[in-house]
C-alpha cells in the first residue's frame, strides 16, 4: 500500500471549476482508493493505493475527463517521492522569505522544456531550485515582489496552466497528510 498526494489544478478558484470535496473524495474512494483526504478546498488529496503507479495515473486521467473535465493537469506524488526530495532541499528553503512557492510538475509536462524556459529568466531577489518534484522558488524581498521574475513572467509562460502551485506551508502540510494515514489498510 502506498501513500499519494494527488494535486489538482485550477479547482475553486475564483468561484470557477466547483469541486465540492466530500464529493470528490467519496468519488475517489468508489473508484478504489483507500484512506482519501483533503486539505483545504483547492486540490489537495491524499490516499492509499496498491494499483500501480502507471495504471493510477491513467484511472485518474479517465474519472477527471469523464467527472470533471476541467481538470486537465495533476501531480501524484509518493510519500517516497516527498522524502527523496525534501532530502535534497537547498538551505535557504528552511529559511524566512517574503514567500516561498513550488511550482509542481503535472503528469506528461515536458519539464526538460520548463527548466530551461526558467532557467531564461533574469531573476531578481529571487532563488530557485529545481527539484524532482517541482521548481522551488523564493523570492527574497516583499518590496522587490513585483519586480521579480516569478511576479512579471510566470503567468505569461507557455507551461503556467500545466503546473499546480502550492505555497511552502502547504508543502508542509503536504507532508503531514501523506505521513498521517502512511501503510493503513
């Protein structure tokens, strides 16, 4: 049995994409995972599963398109995935920051082509790190927010509605969530 995180985009945002989460997780436990969560309204599940990784992706793929066909873009990661690369973290991320942001990887993104658009940008106040998992990225300053890269560029970039971002506290909270419920059966 392992313990996912399943990210989605784009859901409750703005009063658009409605996804009412004691829905969405009684849905995803008839479709046969085990011990689903969420945290908060905006995407954040978590379960328990035997199937496969591969097959996992592909059933999700399917009840989005066939429930909510809004949904396009997702991440799944592992409690594994999340370990590996909290080892691997930079120390400026256990730092204070005006903000802190990871920019998941979804499913099928073409993160070769994300990293180097990224690593284009002229940054300012602001340090990056690429992960497994995502783009860490911290901007340094509350005053110099709007003058950074992540501020003026990310919107415009052709990958921004193929990612999902989550702040570093819910990254924590994250962790939390897939340690909670981690080998129950």
């Amino acid at each position: 049995m392992i313990r996912y995180a399943l990210l989605v985009r784009g859901i409750n945002v703005g009063g658009k994409n409605k996804v009412i989460m004691a829905q969405l997780r009684q849905e995803l436990t008839e479709l046969g995972l085990e011990n689903v969560e969420t945290y908060i309204n905006s995407g954040n599940i978590f379960f328990n599963s035997i199937v496969p990784r591969t097959k996992l992706i592909e059933n999700l793929q399917a009840f989005f398109e066939r429930r909510y066909p809004f949904i396009q873009s997702f991440s799944l990661l592992s409690l594994e995935d999340y370990k590996k690369e909290l080892r691997n973290l930079p120390d400026w991320w256990n730092h204070e920051m005006a903000r802190k942001d990871v920019l998941f990887y979804t499913e099928g993104l073409d993160v070769d082509q994300v990293i180097e658009k990224v690593n284009s940008l002229e940054l300012v106040d602001e340090l990056l790190h690429f992960g497994k998992l995502g783009i860490f990225w911290g901007k340094l300053s509350e005053a110099s927010y709007s003058k950074t890269a992540y501020h003026k560029h990310l919107l415009k970039m052709p990958f921004y509605h193929n990612i999902t971002i989550r702040n570093a506290n819910t990254f924590d909270k994250i962790g939390q969530f897939l340690k909670h419920k981690e080998g129950d059966t």
